[in-house]
C-alpha cells in the first residue's frame, strides 16, 4: 500500500526536522528514520492502523480532527 501524506503534514514534518537539527547533529536524522520506519510499517500493514495523528503539545486541541 502506497501512503500519501497531506502537504501540512510534509511541512511539518519538514519543521520538525529542521527543529531537532537545531539542537543535534543528528536529531533530524534519528527522527526521519524513526518516522520512516513507522510509515513503512503502516504501508505493509493498513489494517492495523486505522488513523495516525500526531498532535504537538503546544498546537490547539482540536488540531487534526475533521469537522
């Protein structure tokens, strides 16, 4: 299964990249390669995963839900 990710989603993955950078030479990498893995596991196995959202501590409480 081919996984599409939402273009907000793409940016803040890119964010959060760019954050852990900020603060190691390696964070971004280990986080891309942690998320990779996540991903690659959801693709080999859909119907064990229904909804994936992750939600920033600091975004609203209702971010990522559908209205």
């Amino acid at each position: 299964m081919k996984l599409r990710l939402h273009t907000r989603t793409r940016r803040e993955i890119r964010n959060a990249v760019d954050w852990y950078d900020k603060r190691s030479d390696r964070a971004g990498d280990e986080f891309l390669e942690e998320l990779n893995a996540a991903l690659e596991h959801i693709a080999e196995n859909p119907t064990q995963v229904h909804v994936l959202t992750i939600k920033h501590h600091r975004r609203h409480p209702d971010y990522g839900r559908k209205n």
